[in-house]
C-alpha cells in the first residue's frame, strides 16, 4: 500500500472490500499480517472473502507468475461435495488481464473450480485475479495450484487481506432520506420546506404545489383545488383563444381567481370559446397577455398546477387581418423555383406544394418575418432584423409562422435574412437568388414585398426560398469560386487539372499537351531547373558531353498503413520515365533500395537499410518488410532509386506507416513459397492464430484465397471449391498455369473476428521462355559482326594501319572492342534489340564524324533495315515469368560469358597482328579493372543477394576515363604495355625488339583509383538523409590504396589469371 490507501487489491473495482480508489468500503477490515505464499515461480495470496448478506461469500486470490512462459491454468480447492454458484461451469471467466474458461466443479487436479487460461497467459512477473462464490464459509488452509506450460507448483492459504461482514439495514430516523415513520411529513431536513423534526415549513403557493400539498386538476371549463398545507393560497383559472401555435398570439378569452383555504378545497369554473383554446389552473394572478414583447411575465412558469390544450374545433379567428408566412430551405440553388420574373399567386397551398414537388426542400425553423406600413422605407435586402420594423417568428417546426394585423392600410414584408444564406439579388439581378413572395407580388429577387388594402378577417400568405451558401464543391464539374479548374475528379490528371481543382503545371513531373496553363511540354522533370536535359518551361534541351537524360518519378507507397507485429507491409516503388511519360524499364535503374526508419523523440532509427527492391512489372518495384517484434510506432519506407547514365542521378520519396503492439485475438500470416514453377504441385498457405495459438481449424468460418494476378485474371478459392482447413492452416494445393505475379488475399473468421493478410507469389515457366530466347535479333548480331570483323581487317593491314593517327587506331580498337560487348549483351540477352542497334548506331556515327574520309566499305547501319524483336532474354522472362531469381540466374550466365568473350577476342588481336613500333595508349588497365568489379558485384551478389546489372557497366565508363588519364606517361619516354600486343615481324633488326624491351622496364604507372559505387550511393545517400535531419552514423575510412608497384604487380598477376581462363 502507499501513503493515503487503506487497502490495495490489485484492481479498480467496487465491491470487494477495497473500493476503486483503495479505500475500505463499510463493515471491511484489512489484515496487514496476511502474507502471501511463494512457491518456485508462483505467488499465491488471499485477496479478500466478502460476507453478501444472503449466505453466499465471494473469495477472492491473487496469483503472480514469474515464470518466462504463460500461465496454463489455476486450480483452487473446494469444500468436498460443494459447488459454487458463480462462475458457472463452462463459462467464461474475465480477470484482469485475461479470459479463462471455467471448469465448475473438477477432481483435475483435485477437487476444486479450474480456471484454463484463453489464448497467451500471464508471465515474467506478470498476474491475474481469480474469484468465486459460494454458499458457506470454508475454512483453511485453502489449497491453490498453478501450472505454466509443463511447469506447475502448488500451495495453500490460510487468510484473506480484506475480511467484509455482511452490513445491516440501519433503523430508520429523520435524516436518512426516506419518509418510513409516521412522524415525518418530508425529508430530508434543515431544506426551504422541511423543518429539522421532518415537518413542512410555512410554504409558498408554488413550494406546497412541489410538496404535493396543493393539488388541482381541470375538466371543461371547470377547476377542483385541494389544499393540505397549513396556509392559504391565490389561484386562479384563464382560457386564452389559439390563432395558431404561437403562445405569444394567445388571446385571453376568460378568467377567474380564487383563494384556497388551508385544509380545504376551492372550486374555479370559465366560459370556453367556440375555437381552439388553451386553459391554465395556476398559483397567483391572472396574466391578461403571453405576449413576451408586451408584457412581463408572459408566462405562467412552475406557478401552473395543471393546464389543458384543446385543438379540434379550429383556430380562432383574430380581428383585423393574418399574414402566414413560410420558410422553405433547398438544398442547391437549382431547386429555387426562380419566381423573380413572374410567378403564381401565394396562396395556402402554395408552400406545401411546392415541398412535395421537390424533394430537395423542406420546411425550416427558426426564422423571423417583419412587417411595416407603406411609408416604412426599405432596409435592404441582405440584412438582417431592422429596427424600424415589426417582428413576428421564428417560424415552428413546420415552418410557418403567422401573425395579426390591424389598422394597416397596406403593408410591406420582408424576412430577417441570415448571413450564412446566399443573396437576395434584388431588382434586375440573376435568378442565382434567394426569393421572397407574398400574396400577388411574386416579381423580383428582392426581399420587399407588400400586400395592398388588406380585408378584416382574410389570411395573406409569403414564403421566404433559401438556400445555404455553399463552399465550392471540387468534383462537380462546375468551376466554382476558390476554384482554378473541376474535371470532375476524373482521376486524369493529364487534362489540365487536378482532382483537387487546381491546374496542372510545368514542373509537377506529368508530360501534358497542353498543361492547365495552355503550354505544350516536351518533358516535365518535376522541377525548374535548366541544364538537366528538361528545362524551366518544360522543353528538351541538348545536355552537354555524352549526359543522358535521367528518369526520376518516383512514387512511393505502403501496404496497410496500419499494421501490427509479426505481419508483412508491402513497399512499393511505382518508377516512371518523366522524359517520355511511361513506365520505367529495368535498364533505366542502375539501383532501388529501400531504408525503413522507426520515429521516436523527433530522431529517425534506421531499421532495415538499403535493402534492394525486386522488380515486377510496369516500372513497379517491391519490397517486403516483416514487422516481427519491432517496437509500435510511426514508420518510414524510404526508397532510393539510382538511374542508369553516364553520371548518376540520386532520388529519394518516402511513405509512411503506422506499427501497433501484436494484435491480440486473430492473426493470419501467409506462408506460401515465393517462387513456383507452373505446371508443379505447390500449396499455397496462410497460418491462423488467436492470441498467438494455432487456432482449432473447425472453429474457422467465412475462410476465403483470392488470387490475383497483376493486370490479368482472378481467381477465388472458398472450402467449396478446394480451399482446405488443418492444423491452423487454411490452404489450397495444385498446380497452378498462369505464370507472372500474384497477389494472394486471405480471409477468415474465428470466434467472432475477422482478419486478412496479402502476400505475393511469382510463378515461372523456364522452358517455354528459354525456348524463345535464341532466335531473337539474330539479324542484327550478324550485321554487327560483319562491321566488327571489317575494323578487325584493318588493324591487320600494316600498310594501310600507318595512314592513321595513334588516336585514331585507339578509336578503331576501342570501336571493336564496344563491338565484341555489343553482341555478347545482345547474344545473352543483357540487352534488347533497340538499346542494341542504339549503340551500334553511335559506334558507328563516331567512326563517321572522326575517320570517315579514311574508312570506306563501312555503311551496314546505312543499309540496316531492322525492326528489333519485342522481347530479350531479361524482356521475356519479365514478362513470361516475371520473376526475380530468374533475372538474377541469367545475370550470373551474361557476366561469366562476357569476361570469356572479351578474352577471346584479346587472344585472337593477338595472335594476328603485325609487329608496331609504336606503342597504342588503348584499354589492358581497363579490362583487369572491369575483371575486378564484376568479381566485386559476384562477391557482393553472394554474400547479399543483390544483382549486378549492366547499370554497373555503365558507371564503368567514367571510371575508365579516369584510369586513362592516370596512366599516360608522365615523361615520353615512360612507355606502357598495349593491351593487344603486337607480334614483331622478321624484318625489324632484333636491336628494336630489345629497345622494346628496355621501354617495358622503365614504364611507370599512376595510383588507380578505384570508386566504389556502393561508397558513391551512400554518399549521396548520407546527404539527402542529413538535409532531412536524419542521425546518419559516420562511414569508417577506408584503407589507403595500395602503393604503385604493389598495384602493377596485382594487374599483371589477375590479367594474366584472366588470359589463362
């Protein structure tokens, strides 16, 4: 217990002897000497036994688990043959912090109430309450028995923390609340009517009313008073005629006061009109008007003693005329009738009329009309109660409201306009109005009306048309006020406008012709800047050197935003080509990664971090966060993607979702494989648990699999068509023939809950996608061949080769060599038919600027008629199989064949080629450096399961540019190693091959660098996360590169490991 307590049972109820707020509640003592019993894990105590005062006690015990797995069951013994009478046998019992079902009684494990814990019981300290009722007292020791898991213990009690009696009816008295004596007239005492002793003080009228001391009732025109106070009282009775509903239009018709004796009776009798009346019997004087207006008080209050309505005979008629007025409320401007330039007469049935007629109006209530003789001048239209006018309202619940006149010639009329309630639009203005019409002057969109020479006793009828000002409504295909375009919200947002109503613009990342501002864009890059290949107004513009234009939309979302733990959320990357407008291809990204951040005091703590996201289709990418026992929160999905150019271009968006605790009662994880063949039997499965325990499978209803494939086909799978229950499974087992990707959507019902779980599967067809793959683009391989093998003649033509330049023989080989890379992507399918004659194309066209008046036969391209093929081999399994592994698998093959060609082609220059003295500054560092990347990629691609594309290649062409610069000789005489070596020929005096010689012992060489590309990304990476104030731990230094001999020994050691493979 703590300071201020004089008890502490655990729990906040009433009831049990320890009041919610740890207070002993009456006829309850504590015990501070009763102690609970340990025994191993389990702590048993006696929290209290309650006395009900029928000869039933409630018992009451505490029972904490140390224990690291959850609390089984509870047993606590019972007198033999006894039984108590709650809870019941079978029921469910709810402590604390758990559900329990009760066995009542057992002789397991001996005879005693059980409690079987529901669902993950209680541990690691935690503990729960557990009670019973019985009818008789037992006595001790009581045993008790808990069981965790194969775990149990056992012990006994012999007292109870808080002991209650049963509390006994007290004797009654003055003061306790209940008038149960004859001596007492009212309670409670020491009050405005009642005395200390319980009697009635001298009272008012009204205060012996209350009492019950002075009572009266009304039939007819007649009043019968029964007075048993000790004073007298002034009554009195009134009928007062009904012109309509309003009391204040009430007119008194007849009256008559009396004085009631005390300890006596008073008899009170009026005339009654021939119309519709209302009659009060009523403490004090007679109230000769209701009018509040006029007269104070204008009513009769908690003075009345009884009252009576009567409505049959019809509404009396006043003297002068009546004007009823209606309100009537639409709910859009086009169901006003638009009367303004001329409209029928306002008669009686005009108002009701017209609701019925149109659905959107009805009557309203609460507001005020005004009238004024002719000479009153007018306040305006669009204001509200003025000053100078007479008031009559607010209008019922109907909507009317009516009022009489008298001594008026003619009168004008108008309503108390609302500001929140469009415009009248007066004399001359649009029908886009609110109107008000009375009797024959329905003209204009004013609110000005009159009524001329009025008859005595003639009803006039007005009726005020509204309707609310509205917001402007986005999505109504009407441009409204706050508005700059409404499409309708038509989910197009290439059309010039938003669903939100605004106009599209250059710069928001959606090619449109035009944008909502008139102009046609070429490109939209989503910003405003120039030099990035799409300039500020959304033109093309050349980029300098060899730059290509980058593809940076990047849409991220997360799948559900709610989750709980031990569930999948799904990261999706939707990658569009802001250059043309479409999705995306594998090629245009050299990297998607993602990074899941968990939020907590303003800081961002990276969970998962740069994990790479596989890619399904249509320039979608995925990946699939498991929540397991991270702890609840707000969460971040951030994905970075890397686009494939020649200098890199980072972007970065992000999504959010919601993590909570583990979701007691049902859960549903599908487990089924990521990847089946078709064609193979598979199962397809989603594990069910309640309270994280496999769920009896017969207890499941409503289960359901909805299979859906991306842009294709659904299928739905009920246990009447082949979904199984087992186990706490639900499954379905086959084999399935729609190859691509699929989400899986599973649903069941248990003990009343209903959950669902997605997953995705992707189902392959290797064979009938490899068979495919070799017949394609052979045409242009061979077209590029036979290119390749004219350039490889000239190398070998000395006679012809010594017209060149040394620059220019440097851009035949590097031609040939780009040649030899063109064909082996395109023959392994690392490329497709139009990247490949892209290339081809630009080879070409740089031959032609640079060598073209000395190169002759060389116009294949000219000559190429080629239509590409629609599908590589990456192409056709993305779409055939659409599958992750697959891609990965062919990669491996399309690496190890390009390092083996490459090879081949260096072995066959140089067993062709003639001796040349001079020494060509071509590509053998750049080889070894390529080698040793992809051996980087393999490694890396091991160890994390990552895929080295030919994005990587592409980096590759910077990093050459700078190995190139690095190695040129630092003097002239410092001459390299060609990487094609040149055989001597017979006729060169031996001095020169010895002079050759010497030159390869002197070469020098520079430090290469090396750059890493995962180094590079998580630096530009580290700097977006930095501008957005994420704590982003410092990258260890690298190690220093290695010293220029060490280095030159390595090349020449892995080229030569390289020649050997």
């Amino acid at each position: 217990m703590e300071e201020g307590e004089e008890c502490d049972d655990n729990n906040n109820q009433d009831g049990d002897g320890c009041s919610a707020v740890c207070l002993l509640e009456e006829d309850c003592i504590y015990d501070d000497s009763c102690t609970s019993a340990t025994s191993g894990n389990f702590v048993f105590s006696g929290i209290s036994k309650v006395d009900n005062c029928d000869g039933t006690y409630t018992y009451s015990f505490k029972i904490t688990n140390n224990y690291n797995r959850g609390l089984s069951y509870v047993a606590i013994s019972l007198p033999p043959g006894t039984i108590p009478s709650w809870p019941s046998d079978g029921s469910v019992y709810s402590g604390e912090f758990n559900n329990y079902e009760v066995e009542n009684p057992t002789n397991n494990p001996f005879y005693s109430i059980k409690y079987e814990t529901l669902g993950e019981g209680v541990r690691d300290g935690g503990y729960d309450i557990f009670s019973f009722t019985l009818d008789q007292d037992i006595s001790y020791p009581i045993t008790l028995q808990a069981k965790a898991a194969t775990y149990q213990e056992s012990a006994q009690i012999d007292c109870f923390s808080i002991i209650c009696d049963c509390e006994q009816e007290p004797e009654p008295y003055c003061g306790d609340g209940i008038i149960n004596q004859p001596s007492e007239e009212c309670e409670p005492p020491n009050t405005p009517v009642c005395d200390e002793n319980c009697y009635f003080k001298n009272l008012t009228c009204i205060q012996a009313k209350d009492a019950g001391l002075l009572t009266g009732s009304i039939s007819g025109g007649n009043a019968y008073l029964t007075n048993d106070a000790t004073h007298d009282y002034d009554v009195g009775l009134a009928v007062y005629k009904k012109l309509d509903e309003i009391i204040d239009n009430q007119e008194l018709f007849d009256s008559e006061k009396g004085v009631v004796d005390s300890g006596s009776t008073l008899n009170l009798s009026v005339n009654l009109p021939d119309c519709n009346y209302q009659i009060d019997l009523f403490c004090g004087d007679i109230l000769e008007s209701l009018d509040c207006e006029t007269a104070d008080p204008c009513r009769y209050g908690s003075s009345k003693i009884d009252w009576f309505h009567n409505n049959s005979q019809g509404y009396c008629t006043p003297e002068g005329f009546t004007i009823l007025s209606h309100k009537i409320v639409c709910e859009e401007e086009s169901d006003l009738p638009n009367w303004g330039d001329g409209g029928p007469d306002i008669s009686s049935t005009t108002a009701e009329d017209y609701v019925d007629s149109h659905p959107g109006c009805d009557f309203e209530q609460g507001w005020d009309f005004q009238y004024a003789p002719q000479s009153a001048s007018n306040p305006g239209d669009n204001t509200g109660e003025a000053s100078s006018w007479t008031t009559f309202g607010p209008t019922d619940i109907n909507g009317i409201v009516s009022t009489t006149i008298s001594n008026i010639s003619s009168i004008w009329l108008r309503e108390v306009w609302k500001p929140s309630y469009i415009n009248f639009t007066g004399v001359g203005g649009n029908d886009v109005s609110a109107e008000f019409y009375c009797h024959k002057d329905v003209a204009n969109y004013d609110n000005y009306d009159k009524i001329i020479d009025p008859e005595e006793n003639s009803t006039y009828y007005c009726i005020g048309f509204n309707v609310l000002e509205q917001e402007p409504l986005c999505g109504n295909n009407i441009t409204e006020s706050g508005e700059e375009c409404d499409d309708g919200a038509n989910g197009d947002d290439t059309d010039g406008c938003y669903d939100n109503c605004t106009l599209t613009y250059c710069g928001d990342s959606i090619i449109q012709d035009p944008n909502g501002y008139g102009k046609s864009e070429e490109c939209d890059d989503g910003n405003n800047q120039d030099g990035d290949g799409c300039d500020r107004y959304c033109n093309l513009e050349p980029l300098p050197g060899n730059i290509t234009a980058c593809c940076c939309g990047l849409q991220v979302s997360t799948t559900p935003e709610v989750a709980s733990q031990d569930e999948k959320v799904l990261v999706s990357a939707d990658i569009s080509n802001l250059f043309t407008g479409l999705a995306a291809a594998p090629s245009d990204i050299l990297e998607v990664n993602a990074t899941i951040y968990r939020i907590e005091d303003n800081t961002e703590y990276i969970i998962v971090e740069d994990a790479p996201m596989t890619y399904l289709d249509d320039g979608l990418w995925y990946y699939e966060f498991y929540t397991g026992r991270n702890s609840s929160g707000t969460y971040i999905a951030s994905v970075t993607m890397l686009t494939n150019q020649t200098m890199p271009f980072i972007k970065e968006a992000s999504d959010s979702f919601t993590l909570g605790e583990k979701v007691s009662g049902l859960t549903i994880l599908g487990v089924s494989p990521d990847l089946i063949n078709i064609n193979e039997t598979a199962r397809l499965a989603a594990e069910i648990k309640y309270n994280g325990i496999a769920v009896d499978s017969s207890l499941i209803t409503n289960a359901s699999l909805v299979i859906k494939q991306i842009n294709g086909t659904t299928q739905t799978y009920t246990t009447s068509n082949g979904l199984q229950l087992d186990d706490g499974l639900i499954y379905v087992e086959g084999a399935f023939n729609e190859t691509g990707v699929h989400y899986l959507d599973w649903s069941a019902t248990y003990l009343g809950q209903q959950r669902t779980a997605r997953e995705i599967i992707v189902l392959v067809g290797w064979q009938q996608t490899l068979d495919n793959i070799s017949a394609s683009n052979s045409e242009l391989i061979s077209l590029i061949k036979e290119s390749r093998q004219y350039l490889l003649q000239l190398l070998t033509d000395m006679e012809y080769l010594q017209e060149f330049t040394e620059e220019e023989v440097f851009l035949i080989t590097d031609s040939v060599n780009s040649m030899s890379k063109v064909i082996t992507h395109l023959e392994q399918g690392d490329m497709t038919g139009q990247e490949a004659k892209k290339e081809f194309d630009q080879i070409q066209q740089e031959l032609d600027q640079k060598l073209g008046y000395k190169i002759t036969g060389l116009s294949v391209s000219e000559d190429l008629q080629y239509t590409p093929q629609s599908s590589s081999i990456i192409g056709t399994i993305t779409e055939k199989a659409k599958d992750w592994r697959a891609i990965l698998f062919i990669i491996l093959l399309m690496i190890l064949s390009i390092l083996i060609v490459n090879v081949l082609v260096l072995v066959k220059l140089t067993n062709n080629m003639p001796y040349q003295r001079k020494t060509l500054q071509i590509s053998r560092p750049v080889h070894i450096q390529e080698k040793r990347r992809y051996q980087l990629l393999l490694d890396r691609f091991r160890k994390k399961g990552t895929k080295p594309l030919r994005s990587d290649k592409r980096r590759y062409q910077i990093i050459l540019e700078k190995i190139k610069e690095r190695l040129k000789p630092e003097k002239e005489e410092s001459i390299q190693e060609p990487l094609i070596k040149i055989h001597p020929d017979p006729k060169i005096p031996e001095e020169h091959e010895k002079a050759d010689n010497i030159s390869k012992e002197k070469k020098t060489t520079d430090k290469i660098l090396r750059p890493s590309k995962n180094k590079k990304n998580k630096k530009n990476k580290q700097n977006i996360r930095q501008k957005k104030g994420r704590q982003i731990p410092k990258q260890k230094n690298k190690k220093k590169d290695k010293t220029e001999n060490s280095l030159e020994s390595e090349i020449e050691r892995e080229f030569e490991e390289l020649k050997n493979t």
